[in-house]
C-alpha cells in the first residue's frame, strides 16, 4: 500500500515553499519598488499593454509598507502589513493539508498544482482579511471612504477573490516549484525511514538442533533442566517393567508382545531318577 508524505517532510515542504513566499513578497511588494511598479503596471499609457503589465500587478495585490504615510490612519496602515503575514501562514498550513494527501513517491505534479492553488487560495482570504482590519477595500472603487468597507456587497468579496488569485496565478508556480525540489530531495530519507520499519522476519538458526536426538524427544521427561534428564534418552521398551512388555519374563519372547496373547506352559520334562527319589543335596 502506497504511504502519504510523513508530517514531519511535509511541514519541511510546506516550510521552505512558505520561506520563499515570504522573500518574494518581502522584495517585490515593497514601499520601496512601488514607483517602479506603478510605472510598469500603468492601466493608462504605453506600459497598459506591456506583456509584464499583468503579472506586476498581479503580484502587486499583497502591497506593503513598512512605515506609515503622512496623515494614513493606523488601522489601514496594519491592516495591509497584515495581508502579506496573513498570505504567508495560510499557504505554509494549506500546503502542510496538501502534502498529508499527497505520496510519498510520484507525487510531484500532485504537489505542484496543490502549492500552485493554495497560494491564491491563501492570498484571497488574506485581502479578505486585512481589508477588514484596514476598513478600506484594496482595489478602488471598493469603498466611498476610510472606514466605510460595505463587506454586505458581493462584488467586494468578488474583487478581493479575483486579486488574490491572481496573485496566485503569477507566484504559485514558483511555490509549488520549490515544493517539488524539497519533495525530491528529501525523497532518499523518507525511502530509508520506510526501510527501518519494515522488519524482515528472522532466519531460523538449526545449529542449535544439529545434536537433536529422536530418542531424546520420545520422553516428556527430557526437558531442560529436569532431573531425569540424563536417564531419559534410556529406552526400555525391552525391560520387564516397561508398558509395552507382556509381563512374561521368559527369555526368548519380545517385549511388543500383546499382554493379552495366550501363554503357553510347559512342564519340565521327567528325566529318570536313578537315586530314587532321594537327593543328596
């Protein structure tokens, strides 16, 4: 029966994948690289139909910034350090989900497309989220103000879904990419583990019946330490007292004669007396 990936690789899966996530959005989304990315995202000018459009602002829906704008109110301002952390620890528990149906041998593509799905998975509820916390809807259009984030209307959680998988669809590759190459380099260990529990059944060792004796098993009494061992190899099937004997001393008749057989008695012959019947002894 094929086994599953153990909790331990797959939390070694789902952790390195989760790492590499987090370097990406650390250095992509960035306050730092938002100029860059406004410029190359722009839905109006020359950059509108750019081929790189589309994936930068795929990859743009997890923003960040690390310090506060000028007259930004608090709650916005975490609620968007809160999506990309969010982002991050739900594709490290859904991807660990994954691997647990996942096997442990040949299950490369399986892995692929669960770490590809995850993250847009795991990037939607996370704008879900910080949008909540922030009380501003990310994309615009989404809310008439700060503070004013109508999660009653359907087209918000459609919006915020949409974004989410897109990122998804830009990033998941690379995360169910490096899923893959931790899967096949951890893929020796877990064939070793599996080796250590599988116990082969004992050879038997008959160097310790090569003195084996049928006389010495034909008596119960022969057992390891008994007293009577040393005078239980003995046979006497042949002695007068021995059950098998038919109770007839008499020489000349075995001892495996039935005891129920009829005896023949002879008398002594009369030999001639020539004392007369007077003995001298």
């Amino acid at each position: 029966m094929a086994q599953n990936i153990s909790a331990r690789r797959g939390a070694a899966i789902a952790g390195f994948a989760a790492l590499v996530l987090s370097v990406l959005v650390a250095a992509f989304d960035n306050q730092w690289t938002q100029h860059w990315r406004d410029g190359r995202s722009a839905e109006n000018g020359d950059a509108a139909h750019s081929w790189i459009a589309g994936p930068v602002r795929g990859l743009s829906a997890l923003a960040w910034r690390a310090t506060k704008e000028s007259g930004e109110p608090g709650r916005l301002f975490y609620g968007m350090l809160a999506e990309p952390v969010i982002a991050v620890v739900l594709t490290f528990l859904l991807l660990m989900l994954v691997c647990r149906g996942v096997g442990a041998e040949r299950g490369r593509w399986s892995l692929f497309l669960g770490g590809w799905f995850v993250t847009g998975l795991a990037a939607s509820i996370a704008l879900i989220a910080g949008s909540a916390i922030a009380g501003l809807g990310v994309a615009a259009g989404l809310a008439d103000g700060p503070g004013s984030t109508r999660f009653g209307r359907g087209d918000i959680y459609y919006t915020l879904i949409a974004l989410g998988l897109a990122f998804g669809l830009v990033a998941g590759w690379l995360v169910g990419f490096v899923a893959v190459l931790v899967y096949g380099s951890t893929e020796g260990g877990a064939q070793e583990d599996r080796a250590t529990r599988e116990y082969p059944s004992p050879a038997m060792d008959y160097s310790d019946y090569s003195d084996y004796s049928p006389s010495s098993a034909s008596s119960p009494s022969a057992a390891a330490g008994s007293p009577d061992s040393e005078s239980a190899g003995e046979d006497y099937s042949f002695s007068p007292t021995s059950p098998y004997s038919s109770g007839d001393p008499t020489p000349g008749y075995s001892g495996y004669e039935s005891a129920n057989a009829a005896t023949e008695i002879s008398a002594p012959s009369q030999e001639r007396d020539p004392y007369g019947g007077a003995r001298p002894y």
